[in-house]
C-alpha cells in the first residue's frame, strides 16, 4: 500500500515551484535538520536510559539475547540468555531454547558489541554482555538507521514537492508517530531497523521505476 500510494503521487507530477514553501526555522536548523534529529534522538534515549539505568526492554530482551548469546557464548543457545533477562525459556524436543523473534536485528549488533567486549577485556574489565557500554552501542545502531530511514524519505518526497515541504514531511513523520518512540526512546528493538529496511525498499524500488530487468528484483528481494 505504501509503494502503490507513493507511486499515486509521483504519477500526478505536482508541480515542484507551487509546493516549496518557506519554513518556519533558522536556516542552520533546515540545513543541518536530520543531523539535529540523530543528536536530538541519541540525547532522549540517553536522557531516558539516565533515568532508567537499562535500555532493554519488552521484546528487545528475545532480540538483544542473540547478540548476547553470540559475542559472548559463541552459540545459539539462549537458555542462560533468557535466564538473565528473567524470561522462562520454551525448550524444544531437542532440549534447545526456542527463540519465536528473528535474529535479524541482532546481526546488526553483533560487531559493535564484539568491539566493546574487545576493549573492555584489554582492561580485564568483567562484563555479561547487559551493561550499559554493551546496550549503548546497539542502540546507537538502531538510532542512525531509523533516521536514515526518515531521511530517504526525504529524498523520495524532495524529487516532487520542493525541499522545504519534504523536510517538514519527514519531521513530522518522526515526531508525530511511534518513530519517535522507537527510535529515541526505546530503540533496543526492531521497529526502527524494518522502518529502515522499509524505507530502503521503497527507495530503491521508485528510484528505478522503469527498470524491469531481473537485477532489481533480485535486489528487492
């Protein structure tokens, strides 16, 4: 529904000079607006995580406990896992810990949490995987890519509407959804990496809109 009402739009070809329209803002905050948007994110989530003293919580605990499970067992048993998180684990006929959630979004915190483990054990530091420094940096990942999730549809809406108009789209599609929740406030899920991964998609997809050779269904799928 989202390709088919973006493509809607593009075909009516509005016209660029009637839809720019001054915005409001100082020219600094127009200019530099997406990166004020991941600072801004980056200091609500650090602000909330102060208060909090943990940045995993709800289902971030089943999709957290594969990267845990990985940097720091080098398995895919998560039975001691789900154990730390106070999760009673469902075993499988094969005496294995089930895990209902993908472990898509783990994979992409895998390597920074890897390079924390690193640095921390150069200091014979003693970490389980769940302190802060490990929990940061994973939601420092889901952080820059659900902003850059809102900004590639900037890019889509600038081609048509003018860019000042897109700017105030792609803000209030952050502000005034669950964008913001999930990508300032508890990012230490999925929702703001399938934001991304949505985004991309359509990107790419309205980008080579003529294309009908194999290859970009290939990189669609």
């Amino acid at each position: 529904l989202q390709i088919q009402f973006i493509t809607l739009l593009i075909q009516e070809q509005p016209d660029k000079k009637s839809s720019t329209i001054p915005l409001m803002f100082p020219k600094f905050f127009q200019k530099y607006v997406f990166v004020l948007i991941f600072i801004f994110s980056t200091s609500v989530f650090l602000a909330h995580t102060l208060v909090t003293r943990n940045a995993i919580f709800a289902d971030g605990k089943f999709y957290y406990a594969y990267a845990r499970s990985w940097v720091f067992d080098q398995d895919i048993n998560l039975k001691n896992d789900f154990k730390i998180f106070g999760i009673e684990p469902a075993i499988n006929n094969l005496g294995l810990t089930t895990n209902t959630f993908p472990p898509g979004v783990a994979i992409l915190w895998f390597f920074p949490m890897w390079q924390v483990k690193q640095i921390t054990s150069l200091f014979n530091f003693s970490a389980r995987g769940i302190e802060l420094t490990f929990q940061i940096p994973a939601a420092l990942v889901n952080i820059s890519l659900g902003v850059l999730g809102v900004y590639l549809i900037y890019l889509l809406l600038k081609n048509q509407f003018g860019s000042n108009i897109s700017k105030l789209t792609a803000l209030a599609l952050f502000a005034t959804t669950n964008l913001f929740f999930y990508i300032a406030v508890e990012p230490i899920n999925s929702h703001a990496i399938s934001f991304f991964v949505s985004s991309l998609f359509v990107f790419y997809f309205l980008r080579n809109l003529e294309d009908s050779g194999p290859k970009k269904y290939f990189i669609l799928g």
